[in-house]
C-alpha cells in the first residue's frame, strides 16, 4: 500500500485476520485523504486472496487478479455517485442478495461501503439487518469521514477504527518519496504544472489540507500549492496598498470555492504559527516568507479572517455569486486594516 502511517493498523488488522478474530462489521474513520479507501481495499484483497503471505495478497491468484480487474464476483464496492450523492436502498438490498449467494471463488465474500455516512435512511436500516446476523463468511467494510452522521445502530454493531491525521514529518516524506504524475498528452491539464517537491511546497500543501497526505499529494500534483502562495500574497498586497480589492475579487473570481479554503487554512496556520510556534507545521512551511508576514498581523483580525472564511467556503456551494462573496470578504479584511 506504501502509506507508512498505515502500518501499526495494518499489523493490528493482519493480527486478527490470522488469529480469525476480525469482527464481521467495520467501520474505518477518520479525516478525508488519509487513506481510509485504500485500507479497506488492501483489507478486501487480503481476505479475498487465496494464497495471502503475512499482511499482503499474493497478486496472482484467481481471486486476486480478480479482485485487481473489479470482475471478483464475491467482492462488491459501493461508493455514491457526485459529491453529494446518496446510497439508496436498492443498492444496498441488491448487495444483501449477493451476500446471500454462496462463494463463487474462496470462503469468503467481501463488500466495502465508501462514504457510508451518505447512505441513505432506508439504505442503513436496510444494511443493519445483515449487520445484525452476519453469515460467517461475509464481512462488511464501511468506510467514512464522518462515522458520527451514522446511525448509532450501525456504529455499535461495527468495530470502529480511526485513522489519525499522520505526523507532518512522516507525512512529508512520503510525499517527497511519491513522484509527480507524468505530464499527460490528451491536451488535458497541459497548462498546469505539478509543484516542485521542495520541502517548503509539501509542507505548505499540508498545512493546505490539513495534514491529509493524499490530499496534499493531490495539490501537489494538480500545481496548486503556488496558486495558494499567490492568495496569500495578494492578501499581503492589499494590506500594503500594492494592489486594489477590485483587481484581486477579479482574479479569484473562478476559483473562489477554493480560495475560501485556502484563505480559513492560511489564517489558522498563522495563528498556530503566532501561539504555538512552528513544531506544528515544519520548519519549512514556517519559514515561507508569506506566512511569516501573515503570522505578524494582529491575531482578532486573523481569527476573524479564519471564521469568515469559513462562512464565505460554505455560501460559495450556494447559487450566491462567487465576486460578491470575494468583495465582501476583501472589505472586511480592509476594514479591519484601516
Ligand atoms: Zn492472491
């Protein structure tokens, strides 16, 4: 899998995979972009695999090469369609009938449930029986960002593993370990430029997603970590007089959503920066000259900053107007300079 901060759960789970402890039900949780789907599918692969050696699948087994081509028919994954998109019953009944068919390849049949808070009611109370009285040989994966939105009923039959956000040193250097994509030649994305893997760029693009290092290595690959610099530097400009709010609402007007993200992790690393210092973020991303200045403004304004950028991330998935959200924002950053 080659997410290292993966390994102590990985040990655990083999542990009780070998000693045929593994409850039928799991729930993984924890931030987005931590890995959580990539666990639950090398767990699938495990248990599907005919000829697994210690915590790896062997690869070459019917099962796993199966498995490896999405056409394994005891493995199912169910995932929502779009950002918002819900499970619906039906998925999950179709599921109970597969659970209910014996296995066509090993011993076992596996489904794992991506975003399983998005199920919907009748989807969960649907899944709960078969949680309830699981056969022997089927095992249900759920994997969530937010465990808690689910039913109280499903959390309790499930044994609950939480992914922690991994250390920023360990997290930086995997993402100096993983290499930038190869520039695609479909004409799409030729424009951008994935961000050098110096160490201030991953540590910034932590510091941007919140110490999620797939998330981070996403940012790094779509060349986004300078985009961010640029926002925080226009801000600085505006604080300085060197550019007009007009200008800068212009600029970031196609990017706002994002903007918004970028400008609520922008203020609540500099607070961190001002009142705990930099063991948070790295000694790279706390030298970046950007953030230092920004670290240097008054810490009302910056707490500020970080609550209406909140506010503002959310109206900007709202059919409100993307340069009227920006304008209001640079105002009240204006005013609270003047
Ligand atoms: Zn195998």
């Amino acid at each position: 899998m080659n997410l290292p901060w993966l390994d102590p759960v990985v040990e655990r789970l083999e542990a009780s995979l070998s000693a045929q402890r593994l409850p039928h039900g799991l729930l993984i949780g924890g931030t987005r972009g931590t890995g959580k789907n990539r666990l639950a599918r090398w767990l699938a692969g495990r248990m599907l695999c005919l000829a697994p050696s210690g915590a790896n699948a062997c690869g070459q087994c019917r099962s796993c090469q199966l498995a490896d081509s999405n056409t394994h028919p005891d493995f199912r994954i169910i995932a929502p369609e779009g950002p918002g998109g819900q499970i619906k019953v039906d998925e999950i009944r179709e599921l109970i009938d597969l659970l209910n068919l014996t296995p066509g390849i090993g011993s076992s049949r596996v489904v794992v449930i991506e975003k399983a808070e998005q199920m919907n009611r009748s989807a969960a109370n649907s899944l709960l029986k078969t949680l309830e009285e699981p056969s022997g040989d089927v095992w249900l994966i759920l994997v969530s960002d937010r465990p808690d939105w689910l039913p109280a009923t499903i959390r309790s039959r499930c044994m609950q593993l939480t992914i922690p956000v991994p250390d920023p040193g360990i997290a930086a250097e995997w993402l100096a370990q993983t290499r930038a994509p190869e520039p695609s030649d479909d004409g799409q994305d030729a424009s951008v430029e994935p961000d050098a893997r110096s160490p201030e760029n991953l540590e910034l693009a932590l510091v941007l997603t919140g110490g999620a290092p797939l998330l981070a290595a996403g940012l790094l690959d779509r060349g986004r970590v300078g985009r961010a610099v640029r926002l925080l530097e226009d801000l600085l400009a505006l604080e300085t007089g060197q550019k007009h709010a007009a200008s800068v609402v212009s600029e970031w007007t196609d990017e706002a959503g994002e903007g918004f993200e970028w400008l609520a992790r922008w203020s609540a690393q500099a607070i961190r920066l001002k009142t705990i210092g930099e063991s948070t973020i790295g000694e790279a991303a706390a030298r970046s000259t950007a953030l230092v200045r920004l670290a240097e403004l008054d810490i009302d304004r910056l707490h500020a900053a970080y609550r209406f950028s909140l506010e503002c991330r959310r109206l900007a998935d709202t059919p409100m107007r993307a340069d009227l959200l920006l304008t209001r924002w640079f105002s009240q950053w204006a005013k609270r300079s003047a």
